[in-house]
C-alpha cells in the first residue's frame, strides 16, 4: 500500500509545481499599444515597479511600445505571432473594450486573448489650458454649443474613440451633432495633453490618471470627472460632470491579457503574481500614484466581466452608428 506523503513531502511538491508553474516566465515583456506617456504607459509601469519591489519576478520586466489603433497593432501582434508566448502581457482600458466593440480590431474580438488581471480603474476627465477662458463644464458646453467648429477638441483616438465618445455624449447633452464637432486626434493621452499645453486644442477628453500629474503642477486644467461621485486624492477638488448638472459618466479599467494559446500553468503564473501584489500596501500605494482607484479581478471574473463591458459598450456605439460590420 502507497503511503501518503508528509507534511514536508507536500510542501517541497508544492514549492516546486509552483516554481515550474513560473520557469517559463523568465523574460517577462509588457507591451505598451501607444506611444509613451499615455495611460498605456502608465497600466505596463505599475505592473513593472510592483513585481520588480515585491520581488515577484528574477528579471525586469521590459515595456515595449506598439502604437497603432489605441491597441489594435499590440492586440494583431500577440494573436497573430505570439499567441503561445508565456512572457508577454498586454496593457488594456476600457477604450481597447470599446474598440472591440466597434470591429476596430479587425477580426479579433474580446474572445481571441486570455485575460488575466485588472488591476485599477479609472475614470474620464475634461480638462483646458492652464489659460483657458473657462472655468467650469457649463462654460465649455457653451461654448461648444454657439459654435462647434470654433472649439478644437482633442482626445486619444479618431471618430469612434473612447475619448470621441466622451465627446460626443457630451455633445448630444447640449444638443449638438456629434458630426459637428472639431475633433483633433492623437494616438495616446500623453501626446493630447502636449497639444493641450501647447494650445494646439482648446479641450481635451482625456483620464484622469494620464492627466493628474500635469494637472497637480498647474499645466493643464482639469474640470470634471466623469464618475458617480468625486475622487479621492489629489483630484479630490475637481467637481464631477455630474455636480456640474451633466450626468456624464465614463468608468475605465486598466489591466493586462496575455495570448490565446499561453499555457494554462503559465497563464495561471501570471494570475497568481497579480494576486500577490494587489494584496500588498505597497501596490496599493504605487496604484494611488498612479491615480487609479481600487479594482482588483482575475482571471475567470475578469474575462466575464470583460465580455460584458464589451456587450455594454456595442450598444452605444450602435447609438452613434459605430460598428463595423
């Protein structure tokens, strides 16, 4: 008769299926689908700080920027060419969720990649120069409602974009097309913000994460939020669209996907690693720098909530006639 194993026996058995688990991890990559500075930038960074303090991983983690499509270029690459590779994460937002939603992701939907954590959210932002004329939303509004084309507008992204789609039910608020607005488009937040301060635009549809630290040093303005209720932290003075009499919301996660053919011990590795650093007060204190507020999912919760994030989001770009068929 076989004799069970020790105590000890199943804790050496564990150490080593856990290590196994994280051989193949041994390059770890984060892939930035923008240009750096933008909140991209900002998701791979948190990630690549925590693991490196909290001794997660043997290697840094390196960032490697894919602009294209606010996603879509990282999102073809990862399927089309490193589906399996255990090494690789993705930063996502909820502006990728949108652009899947629309068919802006070519033929990859939120079914071709493996989720594997969100690690913050965020929210939408409006913010103007540090010498805009207006103080508040009601002004803004105004002032895009006497002439839409006068006001230059900017954000991350073309027509159809999360920050055009700020902007547009912003626009339909204050009964103006959509269609009528002058709508200037970047790759990422981190160069809107550049044309903002260097007045090339009049207002940018941005995140509040990307946009605080400008904001704190009295570059830009930021002024309105698009959340329920107002934030905590160093936005804290910032009134929401809400307060402001429009009831403008714009909740945005930030997290990461890996390929769709990663092995599932690896793909588990990854989960696991995410797990241990959101449970730390270090993490917590690198998310509030960052400007993110607390929304921690893994693996199986977030690829639920993923699939209806996305439902959610064709509806409204079905509103704006968006989808691609």
């Amino acid at each position: 008769m076989r004799k069970p194993l020790s105590v000890f026996a199943v804790s050496v058995v564990a150490t080593v299926t856990s290590l196994a688990a994280l051989a193949a991890i041994d390059k770890p990559e984060c892939i930035v689908g923008a240009k750096p500075g933008g909140g991209f930038d900002l998701t791979c960074k948190l990630a690549q700080q925590s693991f490196q303090d909290l001794k997660l991983i043997k290697e840094p983690m390196r960032a490697t920027y894919m602009p294209g499509g606010i996603g879509a270029v990282a999102m073809n690459t990862v399927v089309a060419q490193r589906a399996a590779d255990p090494n690789v994460i993705v930063a996502f937002s909820g502006g990728s969720l949108l652009n899947i939603a629309q068919g802006k992701f070519g033929k990859w939907t939120e079914s071709d990649v493996r989720w594997v954590a969100a690690v913050g959210a965020d929210y939408g932002s409006i913010s103007v120069g540090k010498n805009a004329p207006w103080k508040n939303l009601a002004e803004v509004a105004a002032a895009i409602k006497a002439d839409p084309a006068k006001v230059p507008l900017g954000g991350g992204g073309t027509v159809g974009s999360q920050d055009w789609t700020k902007a547009a039910m912003l626009a339909k608020k204050i009964g103006v097309d959509p269609k009528a607005m002058r709508w200037v488009s970047f790759e990422g937040n981190g160069e809107a913000t550049t044309a903002l301060m260097g007045g090339h635009i009049q207002v940018m549809f941005g995140d509040v994460s990307a946009d605080e630290a400008q904001a704190v040093a009295g570059n830009i303005r930021t002024i309105a939020v698009l959340a329920e209720k107002r934030l905590e932290g160093k936005m804290s003075g910032v009134a929401t669209a809400k307060e402001q009499g429009y009831d403008l919301q714009w909740p945005i996660i930030r997290g990461f996907y890996t390929g769709p053919k990663v092995a599932d011990a690896d793909y588990k590795a990854w989960q696991d690693m995410f797990r241990k650093a959101m449970a730390t007060k270090e993490f917590a204190a690198l998310r509030e720098q960052r400007g993110l507020q607390p929304f921690d999912i893994v693996g199986p919760e977030l690829d639920a909530y993923v699939k209806k994030q996305v439902g959610e989001y064709r509806a409204i770009a079905n509103e704006f006639g968006l989808v691609k068929k």
